[in-house]
C-alpha cells in the first residue's frame, strides 16, 4: 500500500497548469516539520491535484501558509532539467486534501486568492419541496438521519 498522510503548511500559492490534452494539473508544496529542539527540521513535499479538482473552487483557497491536511500516493517521475541532465523527483498525487486552522489567520489561514472569506452556502434545488423548520436537522449534526440505535436497559447483563 503506497498511501502517505502528513499536515503542514504551504510553502507558496498554488500554481495551476494544463496539459496538452486539456487537463488541469494543480501543484503546491507542503512544509511539514518534524523533530523537536536542536533536531527539528523540515520536509517540503510537492503536491499535485489533478482533474476536476483541479479545476474548480479548492486551488482558490491554497495560499501560501494555509494549513492543510493530505493524504496521497508517492510517485517517481524522472525528467531532464534545462542542462539536459536527468533528474529524478518523489511527488505525491493527493487523494484527500483538508483545509485545517481557522479562517484568515495571522499565520495564513485560509483565504480565498483575492481576500474573500469562503462562501459554503448549500444550495438546494428548486423543485425540492421544503420542510418546516422543525423537521429539518441541524447541518452541524454528521449522524442526521442515520437510524437511532435502540437502548440497552441498565438492568441488562452485558455479556463482555
């Protein structure tokens, strides 16, 4: 299994490109720090979103310092630089990417690239028929309408 999860920082803005084909290719560096005392330092992974992903609201919101969670495959690529020489590079293609620290920290929260706070406002269809507000859940609540599990009487004998 080839999966790497880590948190860190961006070391820079976010810089989407395109293939010849047409698809988008969003590549960022993430410094992650380890160690502690006289023994910390530093990785800094390249990262790279591909596709849809790529392309819609999420790059806008990688900024440099933005705090971030990622989980990826590591992949070797090998290449020759302007010199002709043959470099190898370890990127990772990530999978799952989270946003993590609040909105527009000091330290680089996370901000859209032109300053606006994010906008998550869920939309709904308009033939969607609406409930009273009192049979709607809370959109904090991750375990609405999942079934509720029955109780156990406390006189009950638990067999472990």
């Amino acid at each position: 299994m080839n999966i790497y999860t880590f948190t860190g920082r961006l070391a820079r803005d976010q810089e989407t490109r395109y293939t010849q084909s047409g698809m988008a290719i969003c590549s960022f560096t993430v410094a992650v720090d380890y160690g502690f005392g006289d023994n910390k330092g530093t990785n800094w992974i390249r990262c790279s979103l591909f596709g849809k992903r790529a392309e819609g609201r999420l790059p806008n919101y990688l900024v440099k310092g933005t705090q971030v969670a990622v989980s990826g495959e590591l992949r070797v690529r090998e290449y020759d630089d302007k010199d002709g020489n043959r470099r190898t590079s370890v990127d990772l293609a990530v999978n799952d990417l989270d946003l993590i620290g609040g909105r527009n920290e000091q330290s680089g929260g996370y901000a859209p690239q032109g300053g606006a706070a994010p906008q998550f406002a869920q939309q709904q269809p308009q033939a969607a028929p609406q409930q009273p507000p009192a049979a709607q859940a809370p959109a904090a609540d991750p375990f609405a309408g999942t079934p509720d599990f029955p109780e156990i009487p406390p006189k009950d004998d638990v067999p472990f």
